[in-house]
C-alpha cells in the first residue's frame, strides 16, 4: 500500500471510528497486546489458507458466503433473507447454513427447515437461522458447528444447486465462490481495534478478501463518502453496494394478522429489542412515524422468560404505550412464551426489508445470474 493510500486509510478510519458503539477509553487499554496478537494470528491463518498450507473443503455446489468484519448486529441476517429468497425465486435450489449462534441444541446438526416446515424451537437453533428459515419459505436450513458436514447434510436429503453460508467470512476452511462482506454504515470498524479491544474480528486488510462489500443502514451515517474511500485504501478492486433497510411490514407475533408500516404513524409505541444496535431499531420505528415512548433493551440473542413480559408489560403501562413493538429476530423467541400464545400480552414485530441504492444491478449480474 502506497503513502497516499495509507493515509487516505487512516484519516477515513478515525472519522468513522466516531460512530463506534463499544465502550472504550482508558479502561481497555490493558486489552491493546491481546488485541496485537489476535491480529496477528488472525493474519498467519489467512496466509497459510490462501497458500494451501492449510487446506480447504469443496462442496459440490455453488457456494455464497455472508458474513461480517465486527461482532455485533451489521444488518446481515436481512443480508441473507433478502440473498436466499431472490435466488430461490430465480429457480435456484437454495439451502442456508449457520453455526447458530448461542444454541442450546447440543445436536452436532440440527435441521430447521426442509423448505416446507419449521422444525424444533429457536432456543435450539439459534434465533437468527430460525428467522432465516421463517422467512425463506421453500430453502432449507440447517445448522452447525462444522458448516462442511452441515452443508453435506443438507446436499444429501436435497437437491441443492446454491448454498449461502451465513456468517461465513472467518470460515476460511469451506471454500467459497463469493464472499459478500456486510459493513455497517453508523460504525463500520468499530473502534479500529481487534478484539478483545474493540470489534474487529480480523484486520481492515481482511478485506480484500471480499467479493463485494454491501454497505447496510446508509441513511444512519454522514460520511458515505469516508466509508467508501476506507474501502477503497485498503480493497481498491473490490466492489461496493449501498443499501438500507425499510419497514416492510408490521406483524403480528405468534398470530397472521399485518398491517402496513403506515399504522405506527403517530402511534406511542413501546420499542423491546435484544439484538446487536438497538438503536437502529429506534430509528426505523421513528422513520415509520412512531413515537417511541420507551425502549426496552436486552443484551444481543436474548433468552426471554416470563419475568422479561411481564417488565415489558409494565413499562408498556406506565408510558401510556398503544402499541408494543419487537424487532423480527426477537419476535421469534417471544412469539414461545404462553402469554403471547394466549394473547394475553399482545406484541407485534416490525419486518424490515433490504432497499437497494446503489449497486443492485452488479448485484443481480454477478450474484444471482452466476
């Protein structure tokens, strides 16, 4: 990388590190070496995949990998809802594969979808693949550690022609013709630090590994522009999708009933997110004309229980609230509990849709015509 490049890179970065989310300052700094080391045996177990040191499986199958440079909530599960189901329309053959994230099935493969019915219960895959698999009516999904066995699994009970490795791009071992590489646009690095630092799962030069960059939740940012020449400094040849999300839909949870995103409009609305950017979820109930009196917030891939209800509940009281709306991922968890079965606390769950503003047209050439 050239001067020039090097410090068009670092004077993007520190703009962007602005919007970071994580909390930092002095107390991390003792976390500093830790993160050196992860970053630099981040960087020998790429070189040793990209030199065949370490060695790659092949699926017989077209395989597209979504996934994130940060921990915590970029968008991507939209990502992969919105991928899936358009190469399903296209006629393809779709399966989506996930480790599943904090499941408590101990199950090596765990078989949430055939494309027809849910199986088991969102505890047990994972509330993310069990939103995906919701959502994606004819792909099948499964979930497990091992993503190669999972993606056999899934090739052996169908006849798959394309399967999407959700929260794929550290998954170096299952190789892969295109890496979709999701960046969140309020704070893309971050901090600018690895963890355990910061939210870096890997070097900004990871990022030349990336068949496109799909930037979500433009509207949330000021410095477009910022982002794009960070990618640019570091992935010249790499290109670089804008999206944003957009309310689709507002459902009703555990029921069939919809409404358009319309209705929220001057409602008071209590918020009940448990995902990675609570606020981004505060500002699209905002965007569809909300009034959000409160928001209850929970740690990312929360467990609820009747004790959770029951706060939201009362909080839904106290703040004279019409109307308790949830993001989908935690509607799939919520929509388990009897009370919400029985209708005895109504909740309703805001869908989102991915809105293309630029790129969609490379998108559908190299992505979904391939």
């Amino acid at each position: 990388m050239d001067d020039l490049r090097i410090t068009s890179f670092h004077r993007a970065e520190r703009l962007l590190a602005l919007g970071d989310r994580t909390p930092g300052g002095w107390l991390l700094a003792p976390l500093v070496p830790l993160s050196h080391l992860y970053g630099l045996a981040m960087r020998v177990r790429a070189t040793l995949y990209a030199r065949g040191l370490l060695k790659r499986q092949s699926l017989p199958c077209r395989v597209i990998s979504v996934g994130n440079l940060t921990v915590g909530g970029t968008g991507k599960t939209p990502v992969v809802i919105a991928l899936a189901a358009a190469l399903r329309d296209r006629g393809r053959k779709v399966g989506v594969i996930s480790r599943g994230y904090k499941r408590r099935s101990g199950t090596s493969i765990l078989e949430i979808s055939d494309g027809r019915t849910l199986r088991g219960h969102p505890e047990d895959s994972g509330d993310e693949p069990f939103l995906i698999a919701q959502r994606c009516p004819g792909v099948s999904v499964a979930v497990g550690a091992d993503r190669p066995l999972a993606g056999w699994y899934l090739l052996d009970r169908f006849s798959l022609d394309t399967l999407v490795l959700d929260d794929g791009y550290q998954h170096l071992a299952l190789r892969r013709d295109m890496d979709i590489l999701v960046l969140d646009a309020g704070a893309p690095f971050g901090n600018g630090h690895l963890l355990p630092r910061g939210r870096l799962r890997e070097p900004l030069s990871a990022m030349e590994r990336a068949s496109a960059v799909l930037v979500t939740r433009a509207s949330q940012t000021q410095r477009l522009d910022e982002l794009k020449a960070a990618v640019r400094a570091v992935a010249p040849a790499v290109p670089i999708w804008i999206t944003d999300f957009a309310p689709s839909a507002v459902v009703q949870v555990g029921g069939s009933a919809a409404v358009e995103p319309s209705a929220l409009k001057g409602e008071r609305v209590l918020a009940v997110s448990g995902i990675g950017n609570p606020e981004s979820f505060r500002r699209l109930l905002g965007a569809a004309g909300a009034i959000v009196v409160d928001h209850c917030v929970f740690a990312d891939h929360h467990a609820y229980s009747i004790d959770d209800l029951q706060r939201v509940r009362r909080a839904a009281e106290q703040a004279g609230a019409d109307r308790i709306v949830t993001t989908e991922k935690d509607a799939v968890k919520l929509a388990q509990l009897d009370e919400v079965k029985n209708r005895q606390v109504e909740l309703w769950a805001l869908r989102i849709d991915l809105r293309w503003l630029e790129g969609f047209d490379e998108w559908t050439r190299v992505v979904l015509q391939s």
